[in-house]
C-alpha cells in the first residue's frame, strides 16, 4: 500500500523530484476519504485547503456549470490548496461513479515542508513556471476565441 500510495503522489508534477524521505513523509499523511456517484468533492469558488489523489474511480470538472474535463484513477486534482494561502478552487469537482480517493490537508503539508525547506523551494518553483504557462495558455486561448469573433 505504501508503494502505491508513493507513486501517486510522485505522479504530480510538483512532487516528481523530491527526496524519497520527503514524499514518504506526505504518504504517512494521506487519508482515505470516499465520495459517492454525483456527490461534489470540491465546489467552484471555495477555499482551497488541500489536495486530492484519486486512487480508483472517475470524475468530472465543471467550470461555471460546464463539464471541461474528466478525472480517472491516478489522478489528483487541488493542488494549489497546498503552496497557496488564500486561494480559492477554481472548478468543481463531482463524482461519476463511486470514487476511493486520499486526501492531503494543507497543514499536514506544511507540517513536512517544514522539516524539508529545501523542498519547498523546488515545488514553489515548480508552481510558478507551472502557472505562467498557465497564463500564458489562457491568453492564447482568449486571443483566439477574440479573434475567431
């Protein structure tokens, strides 16, 4: 279980290449959760507080009421709630079937950050390339759909 469990968490980009010691320490801090067929993990707009790994099952992201993607076994979603103070979920998040999942609460995190700041510093750096392509994404999708216009 705890090899399991180690790859994904390794599986999210911004803890790939972090010390063994580091992410045992995060997987020593998952807790199991389990959300049923149409119930909402996360809700568009509320605090962002922790992140999600999907261990088995699927699930839909809606934006503003639209269905834009589709989560499945392995993957995660929220992790912004980790490296932000205030941020706020930018999707919700809702069950199509049964789904096993395992949590990581920002104050668990921040409790292993703190004994490896030299992580922290690699997954803050990371989080910030990652949200400048981000933008940089978003801004090209909005001067397309302006000039498809």
């Amino acid at each position: 279980l705890m090899y399991f469990n180690r790859d994904i968490v390794t599986k999210v980009p911004l803890f790939k290449e972090c010390q063994p010691g580091f992410v045992l320490r995060l997987v020593q801090r998952l807790k199991p959760q389990v959300c049923l067929k149409g119930d909402y993990l996360i809700k568009q707009g509320d605090p962002a507080n922790c992140m999600y790994f999907i261990r088995h099952g699927e699930m839909e992201v809606i934006v503003n009421g639209m269905c834009m993607a589709f989560l499945k076994t392995g993957d995660f979603t929220g992790e912004i709630g980790l490296i932000s103070a205030s941020a706020s979920r930018t999707a919700s998040v809702r069950a199509l079937r049964l789904c096993e999942l395992y949590l990581l609460e920002k104050t668990d995190f921040d409790q292993v950050v703190e004994a490896f700041p030299e992580e922290l510093k690699r997954i803050l750096h990371k989080a910030s390339k990652r949200a400048k392509q981000n933008k940089l994404m978003k801004d090209s999708v909005e001067i397309f759909n302006q000039a498809a216009w």
